[in-house]
C-alpha cells in the first residue's frame, strides 16, 4: 500500500508538472508573437515583410524551434514575402534574444497561415450543404 500512495502522487505530481509547462509554452508563444510583430513594424526595413501580420507561434517544449505563423495584409506576392522573412530570420531571433530574457532563443521558421483560408472553405461547404 505504501508504494501505491506515492506511485499515485507522483502520477499526480508529473501531471501538475506538464501542466505548468504547457501554460510556460504558451506564454512563451504570446511573447514572441508580440515582440516579432513589433520587431517587424519597427526594426525590418525590407518591403516586403512590412504588411506581415503574425498569427500564432508555435514554441517545442526545449526551447530550440518555433514555428511562426503569418499572413499577409495587401496580398502581394506569398513566395517574395517568404523569401523575405527567411532573410530575415537570424536578425528577428538577435533582437527577440535582446528583448526576452530566456535562456535559448528558438530558431524561427516562419511557415504562410493557411487556417483562414481553410475555415472560409468550410464555410462554403457548408453553405452548399444548408441550400441544397
């Protein structure tokens, strides 16, 4: 009975842990969202990242890779804009390392967020489906 009780705390000790860990995440992943945003209004001077709205990050549990996800404002050319942001990638991470204290900066992956044109899809789906 006695390894029962603490195989049972630690179970609910590890789960607790995650927990925390996961709100770390995501905390982290706001943080970065709002720095590379300002970072990209205010500190990249290439025209073709300067109507880049950043969506969502999305940081692995070590720290070492965040996939960052954007849109574009005036829909100008998707594949310029990409090549744009790998360009800027190492210049984005020096000044997030600058502006958030932790102790590895992620590498960045910026990745085109598809979601919105995915919802609207669904959405047609489904307005066929309610008129037929």
């Amino acid at each position: 009975m006695f390894n029962d009780i603490h195989g049972i705390m630690y179970l609910i000790f590890r789960k607790e842990m995650m927990q925390l860990a996961n709100i770390k995440i995501e905390r982290i992943n706001h943080l970065y969202q709002e720095e590379i945003s300002k970072i990209i209004m205010t500190e990249i001077k290439d025209q073709a990242i300067k109507f880049v709205v950043i969506t969502d990050v999305d940081t692995t549990n070590d720290l070492s890779f965040s996939k960052v996800y954007y849109r574009i404002l005036n829909e100008t050319d998707e594949k310029k804009t990409q090549e744009a942001l790998e360009k800027a990638a190492s210049f984005i991470r020096m000044k997030l390392a600058e502006r958030v204290e932790i102790r590895h900066t992620p590498e960045l992956k910026f990745i085109y967020d598809t979601s919105i044109d995915y919802g609207d899809h669904i959405e047609t789906i489904i307005e066929k489906i309610h008129n037929n």
